[in-house]
C-alpha cells in the first residue's frame, strides 16, 4: 500500500509542478496571438510601420524568395516598396492554422499559413517564425516565408 501511496503523491506533485507551466504557456501563446492579430491589422490598414512592430529591431532576420532581408529597416524598406501605394497594391492580409510552441521562457516558434489577397498576384504561403521575449514583448527574431501564386497552384492540379 505505500508504494501506491507514493506512486500518488509523486503523480499530485508531477502535476502541480506541471499545471502553472501549462497556464504560463497558454498565456504566452496568448500574447503571440495578439501580436500576430496587431500585425494583420495594422497591414490591412497600411500602417507598415505598425506592422513591423511585432518585429525584433533591427535584429530580426528576414527570408523570403530565396533571399536574406538586410535587418528590420530593409524588411520595412521591401514591404513599402512592394505592397505600399495603393490598397490593391498592398491586398488583405490573413494568417490561419497558427501553431505556437513555448521553447523557453524567452522562446517560440509559431508555424502558420497566409492569404495575401489582392486583385493580381495573390499569395498563399506557410510563416515559419521564432519569437523571442526582449523587453518583456515578444517579437519575431527570425521569419520565413514560403509562398506561391494560387492561380498556379490550382492549374497544376
């Protein structure tokens, strides 16, 4: 009987020391969700500079086509000169099926997919993404993006 006993009492203590860990993680998950709800917003809006918030800066590092932006502000640089002028040009941004894993305290990687939905040359593609606590925010250190035009997806099928 007192195996069983102890077999219990480590089982209670395996989970109390496991619950808080759990509420800690799901309000950092929270937290990143937010962000990513501020960055979509603010792109929608064209607020580029809004959108890069969510950014480490200058620290993030950017890849994208095959291509390695230079910092935060070459990031920045490349979304205005892309998408910025008109909001045709800058289409509507959605990020879906998010997936958060909690690394570490000051850890996570977020895997999502995205719709850039515009009039021409849409894009649909998966968001690999590191997040980092600094400052007590978290922000996205490392971004990767891999996308692909819709309408040739689907003429490919």
């Amino acid at each position: 009987m007192t195996k069983w006993i102890r077999m219990l009492l480590a089982a209670l203590l395996l989970f109390g020391a496991t619950t808080p860990a759990r509420a800690d993680d799901a309000a950092e998950k929270a937290a990143i969700l937010k962000v990513v709800a501020d960055m979509e917003a603010s792109w929608n809006r064209s607020d580029f500079t809004g959108y890069m918030a969510g950014f480490w800066n200058p620290g993030v590092t950017f890849v994208s086509g095959g291509k390695i932006q230079d910092g935060w502000q070459g990031t920045l640089d490349h979304y205005v000169r892309d998408y910025g002028g008109s909001p045709d040009r800058r289409g509507t941004l959605h990020f879906y099926d998010i997936t958060i894993d909690i690394l570490a305290p000051d850890a996570a990687l977020l895997i999502s997919h995205y719709n850039l939905a515009r009039p021409e040359r849409s894009q649909e593609g998966i968001n690999t993404r590191l997040f980092r606590k600094v400052g007590g925010r978290w922000v996205i250190a490392m971004n990767h993006v891999s996308s692909y035009d819709p309408a040739v997806a689907s003429a490919a099928k």
